[in-house]
C-alpha cells in the first residue's frame, strides 16, 4: 500500500469555543481555543501490523493541513497565550 491510499479520511471537523467567562473574575479578552479531529479508516483492520510508522508517516499532511486550519480559525495571532506561541514554534521547528 502507498501513502496515497493509506490515508482514507472518514470525516473532519473543527471547533472553535470563546470562553467569555467560567468561574473567577471575569477576563478582559475572552479565551479562544480550537480543536480539530478527524476520523480515518485503519488500512490494517483484521490484520496484524508490527511496523505502524508507514501510516503514521503518511498522516502527517492531513495533520499540518488541519494545523493550518486551526491557526485560520483563531485569527489574530497577535493574542496567543504564551503557552500557545511556544507550541506553534515547536510545531515549526520539527
């Protein structure tokens, strides 16, 4: 199997949640975070497979394609948390 074809996406979807305020005082600019899933077929189903990294492998553009798609979603970059800067710049770095 190529990584063409070990990749069959089922269904996708993106969340994005602005928290204007839950529990202690009240935040001057509301919290946004987002959560991107999806749901893949497993190419390996009925079969045992000891090398799995060939898929993991060819999950990684559906992976930086939804990344992207998050990052869309937040807008303005400019109000990440540190927290959230320092994981972007891991991401980039890799």
């Amino acid at each position: 199997m190529d990584a063409s074809t070990l990749v069959q996406v089922r269904k996708r979807a993106l969340t994005v949640e602005t928290i204007y305020h839950e529990f202690g005082p009240r935040s001057e600019t509301p919290v946004r975070m987002v959560a991107a899933t999806a749901v893949v077929a497993n190419p390996y189903t009925g079969s045992f497979v000891e090398d799995l990294n060939p898929f993991m492998e060819a999950l990684r553009p559906l992976a930086e394609e939804m990344s992207q798609e998050m990052v869309k979603a937040l807008g303005d970059l400019t109000t990440l948390s540190r927290m959230a800067k320092r994981r972007l710049w891991e991401l980039q770095v890799r």
